[in-house]
C-alpha cells in the first residue's frame, strides 16, 4: 500500500527535497526573511522535472515538530537539501531522521555550506553524496546515478544566467494554515515593508566582485553571466499575467553594477514592464558615488523604491579593516544622494525611496569610538529602515575562516544562526553594543551637536540575524 498521511502531502516519487529553515517559519507569522523561497531549490528542482526527473518535497519550515517531519520522509530512496551555513545545524538533524527511518537511502547535498565548510559536512557519514559549487548541470545525472559518482563532487553550473530555465514557482514549498497562506500570496512571496504584496522575488546576477573579508562570495562562488535584462522583465510580466505582482526584490548580492546592464534596465523596465512595481535591490556607496546620474535615473524611472546599501561602519578605520573598499566619504555622498532625492520626490507628492542601511557592530578591534561614529552616519539617514546586525564570521570570508582557526569564532554547528543578538565571537563586548543600541550613549553619538540632541529611536529593534 502507499505510504501516505492525511497531514502529508501524497507521495509521488522516491525522491524527496527536504527545504531548510527553522521549524514553524512557514506556518507562523515569522518574520519575512525566514519566510523567503529559496531559488537555489526552485532552481533545481525545475531542472530536475523539465528532465522527468520527479522529486517530492518536504520542508522543516512547513512543520513544527521534527515527529511531524519524519511522518513525512519515511518511505523515501533518495534525500536532497540545499545547505547553508544557516540551516546546517537543522540539515544535520534531518538526515539522522532519513537514515533512521530509511537505512538504505541516499542522502545528497549541495549548497553554500558544503561548499565552503567541506571540513563539517565530511565526517557526518550520513551525508552519502556532497556537492561543492553550482549543480545546475550535474543534478540530473547525480540523482538518476548517484553510484556514478564519488562521495564529494565538483558540481557543474551554467555558464550565464541565460541558460537558466525560468523557475516553476509552484515546486516551492506552500505555507501551512489558513492565516499564514492569506497573507503569503504563494506561489509568491509576502510582503515585508518594502513594498505591497504578492512579492516576486528575483536574481538578475549571480556573483559580488568586490571582496568584502566578511562576504568576499567570489571567492566561492564562479563567476557567470549576468541575466538579460529582458528575460527578467518577461518573466515579471508572465507572473503578473498568472498571479498578479505587487512589487519586486531583487535578491542579487550586488544589483548597482555593471553600468552596461542597468542603463539598460533603465531603457527598458518602465517601457517593457505591464507596470513599474517598486524594487528592492543592493548598491554600494562607492559605486553611487560613481555614477550618480545612473544612480539617480534608477532611483526616479524605474521606481527603486528600497536601496540596500552595505555601509557596515562609519569609521575608515573598520571600513579598511572590511576591505569594504568604501570610505567614509563615499557613504556620506551616497546619505546626502538618497536624501536629496527622497526630499524632491516628497515635495513631487511622490513617495521617497528608503534605504536599508546594512550596518555591522561588533567587528573584533571595533573600538567605542568608531561605534558611535555609526550610529551618528545612522541617524543622518532620512527614509531609513536600519539593518543592524552583530557581524558574524561565516566560512568561507576570509575574516570568518580566519576567526574560525583561530578559535574565536562563536558560531557551531549546533548554534550556526539562531538569535539576533546572539554572541558570535570571544572577546567582543556585547553588553557594551546591547547599551548602545538601547541609546544609553547618545549623547557620545551627537557629541559634536550635529543630531542637534535629538533622541534616537530604540535600534535594538532593528537588530537583524545574521
Ligand atoms: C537571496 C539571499 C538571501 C535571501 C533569501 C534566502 C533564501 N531563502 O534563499 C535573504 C535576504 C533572506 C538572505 C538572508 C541571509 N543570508 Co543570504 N543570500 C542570498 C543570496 C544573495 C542569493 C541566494 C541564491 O538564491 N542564490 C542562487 C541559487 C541558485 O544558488 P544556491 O542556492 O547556492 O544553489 C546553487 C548551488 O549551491 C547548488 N546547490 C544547492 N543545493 C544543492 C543540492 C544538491 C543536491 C546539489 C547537487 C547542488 C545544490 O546548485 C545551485 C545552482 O547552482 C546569497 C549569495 C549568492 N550569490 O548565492 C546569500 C547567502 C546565501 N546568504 C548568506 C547569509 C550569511 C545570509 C544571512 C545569515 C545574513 C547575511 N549576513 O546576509 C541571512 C540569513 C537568512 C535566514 N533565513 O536565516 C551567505 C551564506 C554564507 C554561508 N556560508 O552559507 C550568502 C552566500 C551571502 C554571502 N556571500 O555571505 N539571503
Ligand atoms: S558585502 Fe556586499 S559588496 Fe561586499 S562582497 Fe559581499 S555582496 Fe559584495
């Protein structure tokens, strides 16, 4: 007889992707960055049907017990997960389950994780196949064959972007409960408070050239062509057609280069695009103050209505440190930009467009000082929603590998992204940044007069897991 739950979704295959994320994400209210589709699934998953290749689909996110996740992979020959750093600690504890209940199943995976922290993933004999890098060509073959192949694989990706087929939205895991699927517009996305729902979200470039010693993705992720502008334009006009779209994000690791590209997107979104929904998408300082026509055009025509901006630190000191390759200067121009702007289109009746200001405390060196030279850069920020985070050393950064060896970093496999204020490295002084943000030291923050003494708003609100 099949296997089958009335809880469950009816089995069709003997494959199974398991999508990760924290128990309950998708059945509670949880905060919308938990709640994002992951296109690295989507992605796949897509290639692997168009191939006949069917896959079921279970998600940690979609249960809130790990009993209620085991009823659902029972029975399953093979298990596949896209793994980061995040979702390790909850992609270690699923596969135990699958082996438990299926001792003779074949458990694949992929992903950031397995890419740049080999060393974890290694010794868990549970993991029976493990692909480094992009599996857009090598998961047809891995999952009809997996016996083909040896327990670490280099995976195959695509050369651009323009071989990528478009992704079946439907393959994504679905929100459980009445409340929860009102308000998630699946097979689209919430909204977060960047723009109305249904949200679609998009990659229009795969890799970030810079080399930021926290993030430096280039390093770990090959390089490919980025996606022709009108084949993102097509497709958001094919989602409005089947589901209607409220506004986009961007989801790029770095959406501001590549002038050739955006002067494009510039031409094009308002003229092709059934509407011109607001975006969110990611600059850098010092590249607006590069082109700061194309910045302010993109702004203006094309309704960029939240610009993600990575200014990290107010101080050049930590800003060198980062090898952010910004200065000071550069995120000075890029405030007094976005709030010159944002008041002309206020005074147009027109609704400014907000930063999201990307800003890390608790650099190991990050003196007191510098601190509060942030948060004065902060609060000069007009249209903002800030987001703080305690910088936390992931694998694969080079400030985040050097930290692992030397014993300093406070992320584990147990304990990889948990909690926003969560401690993530020996020696910083938490207390001190918790105060901070609470606004104990404001009057160190205007200690020149320039925030003219006003209050700052509670940031400890706005501090973000990271
Ligand atoms: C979009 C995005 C997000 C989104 C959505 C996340 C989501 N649900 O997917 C949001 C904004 C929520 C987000 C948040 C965070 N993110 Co993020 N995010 C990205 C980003 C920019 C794109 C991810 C993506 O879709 N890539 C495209 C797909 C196609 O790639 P992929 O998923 O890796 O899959 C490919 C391969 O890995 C492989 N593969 C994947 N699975 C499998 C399985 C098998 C079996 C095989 C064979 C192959 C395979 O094949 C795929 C196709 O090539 C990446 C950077 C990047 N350029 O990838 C960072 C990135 C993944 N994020 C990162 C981090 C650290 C975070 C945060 C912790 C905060 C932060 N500091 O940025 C938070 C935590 C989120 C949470 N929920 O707790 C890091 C992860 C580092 C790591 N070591 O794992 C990255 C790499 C950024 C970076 N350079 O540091 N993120
Ligand atoms: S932090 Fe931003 S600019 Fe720096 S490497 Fe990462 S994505 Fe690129």
């Amino acid at each position: 007889m099949p296997f089958s739950f009335p809880w469950s979704p009816r089995k069709t295959s003997d494959v199974l992707w398991l999508d990760l994320g924290d128990l309950g994400d998708l059945v509670n209210q949880s905060g919308p960055h938990e709640q994002w589709q992951d296109h690295g699934l989507g992605l796949l998953r897509t290639i692997l049907h168009r191939h006949n290749v069917m896959t079921d689909l279970a998600s940690t996110r979609a249960v809130v017990s790990w009993d209620q996740l085991a009823r659902q992979m029972r029975g399953y020959k093979k298990l596949l997960m896209n793994v980061r750093s995040y979702t390790f600690p909850v992609a270690l504890r699923a596969a135990r389950i699958f082996k438990e209940l299926n001792p003779d199943g074949i458990c694949m995976v992929g992903g950031m994780h397995a890419t740049v922290a080999l060393d974890e993933l290694e010794p868990n004999r549970d993991f029976d196949r493990i692909c480094q890098g992009p599996g857009e060509n090598t998961i047809v073959d891995l999952v009809r064959d997996p016996h083909a192949f040896p327990r670490v694989i280099r995976g195959v990706g695509a050369r651009s972007m323009a071989e990528w087929p478009r992704i079946d939205r439907t393959l994504w895991p679905q929100p459980v409960g009445r409340k929860t699927r009102r308000r998630f517009h699946w097979p689209l996305e919430p909204a977060c408070g960047w723009g109305p729902p249904p949200v679609a979200t998009v990659l229009t470039s795969r890799v970030c050239p810079w080399q930021c010693v926290f993030c430096n993705e280039n390093s770990f992720i090959p390089n490919m062509g980025r996606r022709p502008v009108d084949d993102v334009i097509d497709e958001l006009n094919h989602l409005d057609d089947t589901h209607g779209v409220g506004s986009v994000v961007i989801h790029d690791s770095m959406f501001f280069q590549n002038p050739k590209w955006l002067r494009e997107w510039l031409v094009k979104y308002p003229r092709r695009a059934k509407r011109i929904w607001p975006y969110w998408a990611a600059a850098r300082s010092d590249t607006v103050r590069q082109w700061p026509d194309l910045f302010e055009a993109l702004v203006r025509e094309t309704n960029w209505r939240t610009i993600s901006i990575g200014f990290e630190s107010g101080s050049d000191r930590m800003l060198r440190m980062l090898n952010k390759e910004c200065t000071v200067e550069d995120n000075d121009f890029a405030i007094d930009l976005i709030n010159r702007i944002g008041a002309d289109l206020e005074r147009e009746g027109r609704e400014p467009p907000k930063f999201w200001a990307n800003i890390m405390l608790g650099v190991p060196g990050e003196t007191r000082a510098d601190a509060f030279k942030t948060m004065q850069m902060l609060r000069r920020m007009k249209y903002v929603l800030p987001s703080i985070a305690f910088y936390a050393p992931y694998p694969g950064s080079a400030l985040g590998n050097q930290l692992i060896a030397e014993g300093k970093s406070l992320m584990s496999r147990d304990n990889y992204h948990r909690y926003p204020d969560d401690e993530k490295v020996k020696g910083v002084d938490y207390a001190f940044y918790r105060e901070l943000l609470a606004g104990r030291y404001d009057a160190d923050i205007d200690a020149d007069g320039s925030l003219g003494g006003e209050r700052a708003s509670d940031y400890g609100r706005a501090l973000a897991k990271a």
